[in-house]
C-alpha cells in the first residue's frame, strides 16, 4: 500500500528532507534511492529502499535529531501521525520492523560511546 | 495483568539482573523500585517503576547492550518473546510506549555523542 503511495516524493542525490532540530512531523519509507542520515555532520547511517526514518518525531514529538540528505536520486513516502499509529496498530509487524530499526541505531550509538 | 504477575522477581538493592554482553530473553517491566542501566562502567539511565527495560534482546536477538542493576530493593515482571509480541499485537498503547523508551534512549545517545 505505501509503495504506490500517490504523496511519494521524487528527491535529487543532496536534496536535504530534514535538518537536525526542525520540528518533524513525518516518518518516511525509502522507496528508490539512499538517504544518509548524518549528526554534527557526521554520516550515522544509509538508509536503503524498504527502510525508515524519521520514526522519532512521531513517536515523541521533538526536534529532528539527525540530519536526512539524498545521497542518490530517490524516492520517499512520507508516513504522518495518523497513518503511523494506523500501521501499527493494524499491522503488528510493522511494530516490531520500526523496533528493529531503533535497536539498530540504539547498538551503533551504544558502540560508538564505548569507543571515544 | 503484569503488575500482579506470579513471575515478579524481588530483588535486593545491588543486585544485578544481566550484565552487557549478556544472551538476553526478556524484557523487564519495574513494579518497585529502581534499576540502573549502564555501560562499561558508566550509568546511562534509572528506570522507575512502570518503565521497561531488556526489550532490545526481544526486538533483535542480540547480546545485552548494558547492564542493568537495582539501586534500591526492587520488584521486576519478566517479559518473555511470547508474551511480547502479545502485547504488540493486542495492545497498540505498548508498542507505542516501548517506541518510546527507545526514542528517549536515542536522543540521549545523540546528545552524548554530541557533545564528546
């Protein structure tokens, strides 16, 4: 359902989706292309097609807490509020897919902090 | 239904309930009491009663990313993967909840890595 979506935007490789600290109100499944998601500049992760982010600011309401850029021309989906707790409340898989992303990043954050 | 749980287990201020690098099979939910993650040596966060911990073992499978300690007398209900997904699937509130945790565990990560 979310890949044909009608709302999915084309971006250009270097278009700038969202910037650390601007209030979000969107998730976004990668559709084509690669988004790198980068903090104080620094490249934290590349996200590739049938992956998300964004996640957090639909979960607890804050600022942007990393940078997303196009590294490639790509396309994205973006998943608002309603259609968020939609999908996880009618598709339980997707739960567990938005958890698995988070304990991802959680574990690269964690071996990062126990490498400086 | 957890907070009565047969299963809860007491645990004396000190003890610890897995240790980084840990296989890990459950989840903690606090019903007394408070527990200290932390991360070679160092604390990360305290959850206080109604706060999760453990989850990421359920969510991917991988060792313990910390160490979690009581700093006081404490109460914990273990969640195994079974039940997990049942609360995922039946009750939306606590995948959105656990999210939660996560994101808040995130940004506190970002900060740190930030600011090093």
């Amino acid at each position: 359902m979310l890949r044909d979506d009608p709302a999915a935007k084309s971006l250009v490789a270097g278009d700038t989706i969202f910037s650390e600290g601007d209030p979000g109100e969107f998730a976004f499944l990668v559709i084509d292309g690669e988004i790198e998601l980068s903090l104080a500049g620094e490249a934290l992760e590349t996200v590739s097609v049938g992956g998300i982010f964004g996640e957090m600011a639909l979960i607890d309401h804050s600022p942007r807490s990393a940078t997303a850029r196009a590294t490639t021309d790509a396309k994205v989906v973006p998943i608002d509020q309603k259609r968020f707790l939609y999908l996880l409340q009618n598709t339980p898989f997707f739960a567990v897919e938005v958890m698995h992303v988070m304990a991802n990043r959680l574990r690269r954050m964690d071996a990062r902090a126990k490498s400086v």
